[in-house]
C-alpha cells in the first residue's frame, strides 16, 4: 500500500493547479500558436476486432513530452504512461492504473475542497475500481471528521466483494468513526429501492463509472431536495451517459470541467443536454493565475455542484513526472541505461 500524507496532497495539488491554469490560459482565442508551451491534442481512440478499446493521449508542456497507451478490455484496465525530455530521450515508464485514478480523483478534489458550503456526511461512490477508491480515500484524507458514511455501489457483485476485502476493510480500521457500506445490483432483488434511499441521503455523489445510460435519475434525488456535490468521471466517450440531463442542469445550467473543448467533444452527457462553451466553468479559470483557490465556490441555493472530467494527458504528464522524481528520490523503480 502506498500512503500520502495531507502535505504530499497538498503538493501534488498545487501542481496538477498549475497544468490546469496553463491549458486554460493557452486555450484562449488571445494565445499566439507560436507562443504555445502545451500542445494537446485529443485523444485517439479505436476498438479492435476482439472488443478491445484502444486510447492514446499524446501531450508536450515543452519541458517534458508524454503519451499514454491504455487497453480497455473484458479482463480490465491495462496502460503505460511514457515520459520523454525535451529531446525525445525517454526519461521513465509508469503504469498508466494507478496513476490515471489518482490524478482524477484529484482533479475532482481541486473543486471539491473549494464547495465549503456544502455539506460532506453521506458518500456515495458509484463503482468499484481504483478511480472509486481514490475519490473514498482523498475525501477522507482531506475531510476526516466531516465525512460520517461512505457508500460503495457497483454493478457486480463479485468486484465489489473484492473491493470489500481489499479496500473497504483497511478503511474501517483507519477510520473507525465512519460507517463503510456496500450495494451490487447483482443478486439484489431490491436493488432499485435501495439505491434510492442511497441517493437521497447522498451530500456527495462520486460517479466513476464507464456508464452508457444514466446512473440513477433525476427523480432519485429529488425525494430528499438538498444541494449536492456531483461528480462525474468514468464516461469519455460521446454514447456514455452517468446521469441524465436533468440531473446535469441541476448545476443552475452551469457545469465545471477539466477541459471545454475535450468535454463538448467527448462527454456524452454534455452533447445530448446541448450544452454550449458559455455554460462552462474551467477549472483553470476558477483556480486563478496563481494556482492558488480564489476563496470557497459561490453555490446559488438550491443548485447543486456539478463537474464532468474526461481527463486529459497534461494530468498524466504532470503527476506522472512527479510520481517519477519521487520514485527516484526513494530509490524505488528499475534503473535501465541506454534510453
């Protein structure tokens, strides 16, 4: 197991800050192309002929240039993340899992520290990979004494009974104040009421699913009205939906995001609402110039709070090059000579 402590969060925090100020600032109509430092183009993606999901996601921030090669398939998640020098000399090769849940929940953290009026009692994690557990671990890394019950729901059943005993169990021991509950859809006969009383109790839904219909609807959260947390990371692709569109326009028409121009090309739940480049909030725009929160998110009553990332490769740059020098600072990893 590797453990951060709060300041190596915090760290990493201002870092991932930074890359996001960046995009946004080089994404503006006012940057010379000539000028740019960060040069990301979106991402490719193609399924084979055995069912298997290919993604490519190249990026360059001038000091450092990356690619990451990830196959989605039947028997899981399985990537690299490539760091290159300025010259093209290859600097190091992370495995693109950990790294990849990591620096989203902690994108999804970025806003999340800053909706200082919404309440953080009740989690409900929809999923059971390594995006679901670091989204639960972050939140409680960083809310300890808030965060009173964390609710992990998941498809099938036999997942979840391993997260249960890998992940779910280390949690109770670490946090013995807070209530830890599973909920699989498989083999439950009431799945569909319990999900409901999950949702309505929810302060905070963590969505990390690759969902292609929506979650849950709007209608599930409206039986116990109360402003929400919502997030949404597991769809990157234009047929994937984690909520429907109500729920996303629960934001007051409003939705945060990683990137504009990655989220209007690939967020399924942002084309089918319509939603145009005015009805969204970068995240680099509200972190300010100097990667430093300009104060708590001002959240209208009686709207909710709600962020869609479909990730992009300056995350996977920046937080794997960091993972990189520390891994190097702890004398952990393979040497090879001759890259």
């Amino acid at each position: 197991m590797h453990i951060l402590s709060e300041p190596n969060v915090s760290n990493i925090f201002r870092v991932l800050s930074n890359a996001l100020i960046s995009i946004t600032q080089e994404s503006k109509p006012s940057t010379l192309a000539s000028s740019k430092k960060i040069h990301q183009p979106l991402r490719t993606v193609f399924s084979t002929s055995n069912d298997n999901t290919c993604i490519f996601m190249p990026v360059s921030d001038t000091a450092s240039t990356g690619i990451k090669v990830v196959t989605v398939s039947a028997s899981g998640i399985q990537g690299v993340i490539n760091v290159f020098n300025p010259e093209g000399r290859l600097q190091g090769l992370l495995a693109a899992a950990e790294v990849t849940a990591f620096r989203t929940a902690l994108a999804t953290m970025t806003l999340f520290v800053r909706c200082t009026t919404l309440r953080k009692d009740n989690v409900l994690v929809l999923g059971s990979g390594r995006q679901a557990e670091w989204h639960a671990r972050l939140a409680l890394l960083l809310y300890p004494e808030q965060v009173r019950r964390v609710t992990f729901v998941n498809r099938g059943a036999k997942r979840l009974a391993e997260m249960e005993r890998d992940v779910v169990s280390e949690l109770r021991v670490t946090y013995p104040n807070v209530v830890f509950a599973t909920l699989a859809k498989e083999g439950v006969s009431d799945y569909e009421e319990r999900l409901g009383e999950e949702l309505a109790a929810a302060d905070v839904i963590f969505s990390c699913t690759p969902a292609t219909v929506p979650n849950f609807g709007y209608e599930a959260l409206q039986t116990n009205p109360k402003q929400r947390f919502i997030s949404l990371i597991g769809s990157y692709k234009p047929h994937m939906h984690e909520i429907d569109t109500e729920t996303l326009l629960s934001g007051g028409g409003k939705v945060y995001v990683d990137s504009k121009m990655a989220c209007l090309e690939e967020a399924g739940e942002l084309i089918t609402a319509g939603l145009g480049e005015e009805q969204l909030i970068e995240m680099g725009d509200l972190l300010g110039a100097d990667g430093v929160a300009n104060g708590a998110v001002n959240v209208p009553a009686g709207c909710n709070v709600i962020y869609k990332c479909v990730g992009m490769g300056l995350m996977d740059l920046v937080v794997g090059k960091k993972v990189l020098d520390v891994g190097v600072e702890m004398g952990l990893g393979t040497h090879v000579d001759g890259f």
